[in-house]
C-alpha cells in the first residue's frame, strides 16, 4: 500500500467519525462543512500535519509525559495543537471539532495575532485572502495580515521558562527571505492557478493547504546544496566542504530542537579501506538545570548550543589527513542525514532518519591508471522518511480503529 493510500485511509476514517459524531459547535465549524465547495483545500489539509496535530502520535506521547510533569500543560499546549480549545474550552478533547488540531475555521477566524495570543471572529464568516469573494454560504472578511508570515508567528515561535524553544519565525524575519518579501505561505502552501471554491471564477493564485516540511522527503530534498574540493599536498589531502541552506527561509533544522542534520564524511582508497572518516551534527541542543540534555523542552533551562545552518548561510568544514605512498585513487563521500529523535512510547525511542544530501568525488594519484579525473557525483536518496511516514500513518490507523 503507498503512503498516499494509507493517509487517504486515516483522513477517511477521521471524516467518518466526524459525520457519525458531528455536533453543534457554535463557534466553529468541523472541517467537513467546508468540503462541498473547498473539496481541494480540505482534502490537502486533511493529509497535512496540521490536521493531526492533536493526534499524531509523536505530540500524544510528548503530551502524556506533559502532563504527568504538570497538569497545567493541558491548556498550554493545546492552545496551539487544537486551538480551538482556547474559545471552547474543551479541554478534555470531547467534540469532534477539537481533535481536528489546527483546523480551518480557527485560521480563518484570525484577525490579529500578538506574541501567541491570537485575536478570532468566530461564527459564520471567513477570513480570508482575497477583497472581491461572493458567496451566500458565509460572510467573507479581507486580511491582509492572512498571507504573511505574521500569521504563522503565533504558534511557530515559542519560549517556555524564558528558553526560546523554537524561532522559526525570527529565523525567516532576520533572514534574507523576509527581506525580499517571500512569506512562509510561499514556500509551504504553494500557489497554482485555480479556483478557490467549486464553480468559482479561476484566479491567478490559490494556495494549495499541504505545509509540507520535515515529513516530506521530496520538500526535504530541496534543502541543501554540497560541494567539496579535495587539495593535496604530498601526503596531506585537504577536503574543503561547503554546504549550502539552498532553500529554507528558516534555519535547518528549525522547530522542536529534537530534529538534528548530521554530516558523515568518509575517505577511502582503490580498496574500499577507510583512510579517514569524520561526523558532525548541527542542532540546537536544550538542557536542564543540570547540565544535562533533555528533548521535553518544557524542562529545560537553558540552550546549551545552536549550531544549525541559516538561510542562504555557506557552511564551510574542512577535514586534513595523511596518506600512504602507493594509494593510487582516493574516494570521498559526505551525506547529509535528516534526524529526528522522538519518543512515542516512553520506552521506545523512534528515530527518523533520511538521506537529505550527498556528494561524492574520485580522485587519482596515479595519473596513468586513471581513467578520467575528479569526478562528483549528487544522489539523494529518499526512502527514509516515506517509511516512517508510513509508520506514523499505519500505528494512527490502528489507533483509529481500535
Ligand atoms: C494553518 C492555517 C490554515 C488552515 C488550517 C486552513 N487554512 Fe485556508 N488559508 C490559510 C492561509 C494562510 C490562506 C491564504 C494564503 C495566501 O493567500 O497567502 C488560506 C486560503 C484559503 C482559501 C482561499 C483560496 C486559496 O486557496 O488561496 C480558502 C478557500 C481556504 N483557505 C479554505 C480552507 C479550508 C476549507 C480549510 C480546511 C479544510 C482551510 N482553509 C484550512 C490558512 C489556513
Ligand atoms: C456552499 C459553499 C461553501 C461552503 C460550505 C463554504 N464556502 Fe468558503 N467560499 C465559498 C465561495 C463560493 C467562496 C468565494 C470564492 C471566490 O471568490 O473565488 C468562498 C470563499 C472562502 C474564503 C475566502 C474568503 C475571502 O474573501 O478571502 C475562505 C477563507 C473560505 N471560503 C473558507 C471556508 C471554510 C473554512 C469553510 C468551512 C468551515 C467554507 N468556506 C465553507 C463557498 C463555500
Ligand atoms: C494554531 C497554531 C498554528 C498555526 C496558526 C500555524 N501552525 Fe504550522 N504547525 C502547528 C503545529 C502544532 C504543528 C505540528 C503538528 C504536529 O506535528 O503535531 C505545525 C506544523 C507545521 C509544519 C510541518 C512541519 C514538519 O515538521 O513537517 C509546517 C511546514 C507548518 N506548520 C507551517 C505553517 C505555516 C506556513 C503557517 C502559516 C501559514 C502555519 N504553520 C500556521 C501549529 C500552527
Ligand atoms: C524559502 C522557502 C521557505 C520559507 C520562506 C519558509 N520555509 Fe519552512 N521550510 C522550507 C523547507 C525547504 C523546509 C524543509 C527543510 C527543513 O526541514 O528544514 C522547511 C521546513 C519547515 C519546518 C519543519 C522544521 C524543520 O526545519 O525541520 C517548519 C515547522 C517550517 N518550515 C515552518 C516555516 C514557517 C513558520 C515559515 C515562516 C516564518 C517558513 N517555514 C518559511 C522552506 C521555507
Ligand atoms: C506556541 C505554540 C505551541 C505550544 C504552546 C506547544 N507547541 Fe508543540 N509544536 C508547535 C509547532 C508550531 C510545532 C511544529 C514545529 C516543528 O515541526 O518542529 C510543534 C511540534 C511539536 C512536537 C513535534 C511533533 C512531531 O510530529 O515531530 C511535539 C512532540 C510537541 N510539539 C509537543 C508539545 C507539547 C507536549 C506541548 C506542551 C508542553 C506543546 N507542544 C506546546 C507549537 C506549539
């Protein structure tokens, strides 16, 4: 079965229970309402890590551990995880609408937003992108404020206990992106030419609702540029590697500091036998008040380290080592690996991890067995992250149905 089948399958299994339980919530409307006229955005959205963000596995587990620490976390986290909640106070997760995590009618209810706090026209109308949309079905609001990255800004920067967690939004706005205009939306939602509801006229740009990121390999793979140089002089080879932040508008990795990049980079001779190999790992690392490194961000102290690459940002790492006469060809190989340390169940720890980035160069020393010269060579390889994907989608489906 393909990933795409399997999230087909969760988000049908999420619209049953929403029909079959579907109750009056004043304030906000199910997602499912929308489907009839907004059958693309729902659809994309309901296969978007946004739509399980109260029930993805990962947060559930984080969430448990929360609230053992301290029961007024429920509140806390589920202001940005079902954010409804705020107005409802559903905090027990009760109504249909609440497990929707962050659903369509609380974005577009946003009128403002302010640090994490974000200002709603609830009830029968939308806010929404454009000036000149008709419709009997609700009444439309224009916000300018909906298609910027201010927009994102309430939930994607977060500070607990004075340790700035995540700033993924001062990441873009002190970044080269948000100088030249290019929003969050622009990047992860998008836009083609379309129609924003059934029989609509067609319009120039709708902004397609999948905010792929770290769990898509494909958008992954846009990521990072590497290129290496290799100099020798005598037995001294120096490999100059230069890894670029091609197109992320935020540090990478960004978010929940759990996520790492981790650089390997082998040397090899004719033989296959390793003459040097070296790893890096660029990450922000979060520590409690004794020193020690904790992934529940909530109880940490202090950011012991950030090293993670900025926009545009030209990494540069060198690696110098010795050779033996008679090596006749040197292989290098860097790759980039994407990481992601979660705990689902407080036993297990899962790991995701792919291949994001690689470079490869063949160099002779021995000009006359050499058949051509230095040669890169770019693979990424992708398959990592569509099984764990996949693996996220499986356990959620069990879950759904048992
Ligand atoms: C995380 C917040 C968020 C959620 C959840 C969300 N939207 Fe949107 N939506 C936006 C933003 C932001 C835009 C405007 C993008 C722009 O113009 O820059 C938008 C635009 C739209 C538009 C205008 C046409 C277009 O595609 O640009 C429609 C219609 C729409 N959304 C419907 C929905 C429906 C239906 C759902 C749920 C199935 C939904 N949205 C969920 C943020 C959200
Ligand atoms: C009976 C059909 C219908 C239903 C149901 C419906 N809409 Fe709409 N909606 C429309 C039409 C038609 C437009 C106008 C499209 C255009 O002008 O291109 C629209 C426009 C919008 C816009 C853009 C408003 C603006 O002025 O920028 C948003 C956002 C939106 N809808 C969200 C939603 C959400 C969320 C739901 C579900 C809670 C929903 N709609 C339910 C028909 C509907
Ligand atoms: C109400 C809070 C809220 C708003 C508003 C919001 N997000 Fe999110 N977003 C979340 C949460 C929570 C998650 C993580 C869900 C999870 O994994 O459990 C998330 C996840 C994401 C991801 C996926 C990250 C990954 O690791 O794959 C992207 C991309 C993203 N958001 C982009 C945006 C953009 C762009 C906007 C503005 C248009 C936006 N979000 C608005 C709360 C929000
Ligand atoms: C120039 C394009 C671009 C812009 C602008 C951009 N992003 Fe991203 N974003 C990416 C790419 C590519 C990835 C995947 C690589 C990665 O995981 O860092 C990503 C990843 C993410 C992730 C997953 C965490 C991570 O880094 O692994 C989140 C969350 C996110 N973006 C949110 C946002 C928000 C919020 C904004 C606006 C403040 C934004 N992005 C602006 C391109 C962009
Ligand atoms: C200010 C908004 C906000 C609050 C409050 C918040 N989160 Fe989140 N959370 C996010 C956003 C945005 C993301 C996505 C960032 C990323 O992709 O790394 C996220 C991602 C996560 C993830 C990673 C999910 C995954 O699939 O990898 C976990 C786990 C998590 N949050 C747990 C919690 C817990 C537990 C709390 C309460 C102690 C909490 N969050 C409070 C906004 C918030």
């Amino acid at each position: 079965m393909s990933v795409k089948m399997i999230i087909g399958a969760v988000v049908g299994i999420i619209a049953i229970g929403l029909i079959s339980g579907a109750q009056a919530v004043e304030e906000f409307q199910i997602s499912y309402s929308c489907t009839d006229c907004h059958p693309d955005r729902y659809e994309e959205w309901g296969r978007s890590i946004h739509a399980l963000a109260v029930s993805d596995p990962v947060f559930e587990a984080a969430y448990m551990r929360a609230l053992k620490s301290d029961p007024k976390y429920r509140e806390y986290c589920l202001g940005c995880h079902s954010p409804i909640t705020k107005v409802t106070k559903d905090f027990n997760l009760t109504k249909s609408i609440s497990v929707e995590g962050v659903t369509c009618s609380f974005c577009h209810s946003v009128t403002g937003v302010e640090g994490n706090d974000y200002a709603l026209n609830t009830g029968n109308l939308m806010v929404g992108p454009y000036t000149d949309s008709m419709t009997d079905a609700h009444t439309s609001i224009y916000s300018q404020m909906l298609t910027t990255s201010e927009f994102c800004s309430g939930c994607h920067e977060l500070s607990i206990n004075g340790v700035p967690v995540f700033e993924t939004y001062s990441e873009w706005k002190e970044g080269p992106y948000s100088a030249e205009g290019k929003q969050c939306q622009d990047c992860h939602m998008e836009a083609k030419r379309g129609v924003a509801a059934k029989n609509g006229t067609l319009r120039e740009k709708v902004y397609q609702h999948f905010w792929y990121g770290s769990h898509s390999g494909q958008f992954l793979a846009k990521a990072f540029r590497i290129e290496s140089n290799i100099q020798q002089t005598g037995s001294r080879v120096k490999v100059t590697l230069n890894i670029t932040n091609n197109n992320v508008g935020h540090k990478i990795p960004s978010g929940i500091p759990s996520r790492k990049v981790i650089l390997d980079f082998k040397a090899t001779d004719e033989n296959g036998k390793s003459l040097f190999s070296a790893q890096k790992v660029y990450t922000k690392t979060l520590v409690d008040q004794y020193g020690d490194e904790v992934y529940d961000f909530w109880k940490a102290a202090s950011v012991a380290s950030d090293n993670r690459i900025k926009p545009r940002e030209n990494r540069i790492e060198v690696f110098e080592f010795e050779i033996q006469d008679g090596i006749n060809k040197l292989e290098t190989h860097a790759t980039l690996t994407y990481q992601n340390e979660a705990e689902i169940i407080t036993r297990s720890v899962e790991s995701m991890s792919a291949e994001i980035a690689s470079n490869g160069t063949t160099t002779w020393f021995n000009q006359t067995a050499a058949p051509g010269n230095t040669a890169p060579k770019e693979s990424p390889a992708l398959g990592g992250i569509g099984s764990v994907v996949a693996l996220i989608a499986i356990y959620l489906v069990r879950k759904k149905n048992g």
